[in-house]
C-alpha cells in the first residue's frame, strides 16, 4: 500500500504585511500590463471645464480668422480607457526564509536588480487583497542604488494640453460665477 508523505514540506508563497521588508531576490517573473482605472466623474469635470475654455477659443479663432485649424481631440471612449502600465511579479526570500511575492509597477532599468540581490523594499497594500503588495522604493542593497519605480498615473494619461485647458475653464467658470455675484 502507498501512503503519502506528510513530511512533504511545500513551501507556500505569501504576500507580506509588513511596510518594510529585506530579503533576496529570488526572481523576477514575467511582466504583463495592467491599466490605470479611470473614474468617470473625474473625467467628465475636466472634460467640461476644458470644454469651456475650448468654447472660448473658438469663439476667438472665428472673430479673428476665416480659417479653422481645430485640433485633433481624443474621444471620450479613449480617455476612459485608462493608461496601461507594466506589473511585474518578483519573489523574494525574506529575512525570515519566507518566500514572497510582491508587485513591482512601471520600469526600471534592466540593470537595477537581479536575482540574488540582497535589498530592502517599501511595500503598500493595494485596493484588492488578493493582489500581492506593491512596491513603492527599492534599496538594492548590493550594488547601493536607491530605485522608485513610476508608472502612468490619470493626469499623465490626460496629458497637460488638455489639463491646462481645464485649468483655464474652471478659472472662466468661476470668474463668470464671481462676477454673477457680484451683478
């Protein structure tokens, strides 16, 4: 008769809780892209405030000129869908002997860490539990560097041609809205 051996000892992957962890690296998984999620509410006020101001503009281009050289403008569709990002897994054995994984989003440079590095990690918890904790700094504690990965963020993705013109509608709005007051 076969039994199976309890002794089997299969060590489990987990997801640290600590804000603060040193270890080795173990390995850097495959990288896939995740996107930035978009909240609608956010995107319609600046698209109205940059509505304004783009009305405005427009206004002035036809006093002032037969032509129209309007400008290309993304669809609302587009800027919904929010920017991608990379997510790359990377596994580490804590100083407790514990095998980790984390998350490490944007880029580095290629360079920046390899298995066996010795570094030490500034985590934070994301908004699904599930997912393995983020990492926010990177100490390589072998070669010395000091890594802070960036990844795309809503405003980047919105871009400043757009954001300026917001800036500038929600100024006319409440320039309008302060002389109404005034009146």
């Amino acid at each position: 008769m076969v039994t199976m051996d309890s002794d089997l000892h299969i060590r489990r992957i987990v997801h640290p809780t600590d804000r603060i962890v040193t270890g080795r690296i173990v390995r850097l998984l495959d990288g896939y892209p995740r996107e930035v999620r978009v909240g609608q509410p956010v995107l319609v006020a600046v698209l109205a405030a940059a509505g304004v101001a783009g009305l405005l503009a427009a206004v002035v281009r036809s006093l002032f000129s037969a032509g129209s050289g309007a400008a290309a403008r993304r669809r609302f569709k587009d800027l919904k869908k929010g920017p991608e990002f990379l997510v790359t897994p990377v596994r580490l054995r804590d100083s407790a002997g514990q095998l980790c994984e984390v998350e490490l989003h944007g880029h580095l440079p290629q360079s920046a860490l390899h298995p066996a590095d010795h570094v030490q990690l500034t985590l934070r918890r994301q908004g699904d539990p599930d997912l393995p904790p983020k990492i926010e700094r990177i100490v390589n504690l072998t070669t010395g560097q000091l890594l802070t990965p960036r990844t795309a963020t809503l405003w980047s993705h919105l871009g400043p041609p757009l954001l300026l013109q917001a800036a500038l509608g929600g100024l006319l709005v409440a320039a309008l809205l302060a002389w109404a007051a005034l009146t």
